[in-house]
C-alpha cells in the first residue's frame, strides 16, 4: 500500500454561509478568489457575518486532500506549522483522529485560520489569515521526514514561499517520490506565474487546476486548450471544469469525465476532495479516467455538506460504491 504525504498551510476553516455577497464587495474579496488577510480584518468579517450561519473544522486545501485519502483508507502524513495554542492542539488531535501522522512545528505565533464565505449559489470566496502557518520554511523541512512515503501533494498556495517548495522538491526527489500540486487559486498563479512554469517541468508529475487557475497559468479561456497547455510540462494534467467535470490529459492521452447527481450545498473543498480520489486512483495503478471518477466521486458527495470534510454516511456510501 502506497503512503501518501501533504504540505502545506495548516489552518482551521470557518465555513460561514453568507445571505448575499454584500461582504464580499464591502472587504473588496473577488468571488471564487482566495485572499490573504491581517488579523484585524478577520475580527472585522467576523462581526460582519456575526448573524450568519457558520461551521467550523480543520483545514488548508492539502490537509483536506490527505483528509480525504485517510479516509480512503492508505497510510498518510502532513506537514504544516501551528501556534501553541487551543486551535494548533484542535488541529493536530483532528490529524490524528482521522490515522494521519502529524508532522506540525510549533510556533509563538497564533494558529492559521481561513474563513470560506460561501455565496447563497454555492460558489466559496476564502479569507486567510496564515498566522503561524507562514513560518513553515525550508530550514524547519527535515529530509527524514520524507522517507518512507511515495507520494508528496503539494498545496499551491505554498509557492508564495519559492524556497520552501524548492527544498521540499528536493527532498521529494532524494526519496523517490512522485509529486503532485493543485494549483489553488487563480491570483496565487498570476503572482508566481515564471516559479510555476520553472519548478513543474522534471519535479511534479500531476498538476490539478481549475478553470479559473488553468486561464492564468496558461491565458486559454478554453479549458481544453489550456489542458494541453499544462499537460506539455508534466505527465497528467487535470482542469476541473465545475459541474461539467473534468478533463484529463496523460502522456497525451485525454479523457472528459462527468459528474455524480448531487445537491449542492457548499463547494468549499470540492477541488482537495477531487485530488484525493484522482490520487488514491493513481497510487492504485488506475487509469486515469478512472481516477477522475473517483475524484468526481468524492468532490460530488463533499458539496452536499459544510466545509470540506465528508460525513461517515457519505463515507459508507463512497466505500460500497468505490469498486463500481
């Protein structure tokens, strides 16, 4: 059985349900973006939504994905940085309780935390405050921690540090390891866009994106050109293209793959809950359009809930139905 290992931002996520985007335009938060925020302004949103509904769970787009493989059953493991503080101890016993071993530093500062405001049509705008999540760096990464595992999933929103993806690339590489990166949000991929293009070709193998985040990286509003696009810089490229699906390029072979009948609730985690089916496919030795079902799968049944955790009446379902 493959092990699988995440990095990236650990933060606990507020799921707040907004009754109309006045919020969003009043905070200048372009819908569908991700946008990092100050503390203030987190206290600020808070009271702006005080009177809305809201839900709260651990999270961070690459500690959802390893959520999701842990609960497809394969062994995995996380990297991320947390205050030494009532959230950073929620954080790391929520890892644990779901068999995923925690490889958290510690720090002064105050534990991450993001806020998901949720449109009334499902659509997710995200306002992070990293805290002590930002101060993961290369010199606190240890290349024996990457010993023993087969796969490295990169949260994209790491690449706004270059020198913290480059050492673990490095490490990656010493262990063996296949990597993949979801490239998180369109703004993230504009502002690192020369980065991108310089570290995928010879280090990452499987690129995930969006629709949004494949016209940034590559300026193709068509997301199957786009796909080819991205798709010439590594072995398998994946664009999600909402409820129309996915398309799939590997070793230049492509595949479209639907989507399951669902009724949408909250899209909050849909892309991480995606990457952990594709990726449980893979280390499976699936075929591709395979994995991509098993992604539609997981990103079908995670936005019929709040927030991006799947609940264990979904799980039996996912479980019964996998090997169909």
């Amino acid at each position: 059985m493959k092990n699988i290992l995440g990095i990236g931002n650990a933060l606990v996520d507020a799921i707040i349900f907004l009754k109309n985007d006045e919020v969003l335009q009043n905070f200048s938060l372009p819908r569908g973006s991700m946008q990092l925020v100050d503390a203030d302004t987190v206290i600020r949103i808070e009271k702006a939504t005080s009177d809305c509904k809201t839900h709260m769970s651990s999270g961070g787009s690459a500690a959802n994905t390893i959520h999701g493989l842990a609960g497809l059953g394969l062994p995995t493991g996380f990297i991320g940085a947390v205050g030494k503080d009532e959230l950073g101890r929620f954080f790391r016993e929520d890892m644990r309780k779901q068999g995923i071993t925690p490889m958290l530093a510690e720090s002064d500062s105050i534990t991450g935390s993001s806020r998901a405001l949720v449109s009334p049509d499902g659509e997710r705008t995200m306002a992070t405050f990293l805290g002590a999540a930002v101060e993961l760096s290369a010199d606190l990464l240890d290349q024996n921690t990457f010993s023993g595992y087969d796969h490295l999933h990169i949260e994209g929103y790491l690449v706004l540090n270059h020198d913290l993806v480059e050492k673990a690339l490095l490490y990656a590489g010493k262990a063996g390891m296949t990597v993949s990166l979801d490239l998180a949000s369109y703004n993230v991929v504009e502002a690192n866009l020369a980065f991108l293009k310089r570290i995928i070709p010879g280090s990452i193998q499987v690129v995930f994106a969006n629709e949004e985040e494949a016209r940034a990286f590559t300026a193709e509003s068509d997301p199957h050109k786009a796909l080819d696009d991205i798709a010439s810089l590594c072995d398998t490229a994946v664009v999600k293209i909402g409820d129309k699906g996915s398309l799939i390029s590997h070793l230049g072979k492509k595949y479209e793959v639907g989507v399951i009948p669902v009724q949408c609730l909250d899209t909050t985690g849909a892309g991480d809950l995606y990457a952990s089916g594709y990726l449980y496919g893979m280390v499976n030795d699936l075929s591709p359009d395979e994995c991509g079902k098993l992604g539609a799968l997981l990103a079908g049944k995670v936005i019929e809930e709040a927030g991006a955790k799947i609940c264990a009446a979904s799980w039996e379902y996912i479980h019964e139905n996998i090997g169909s």
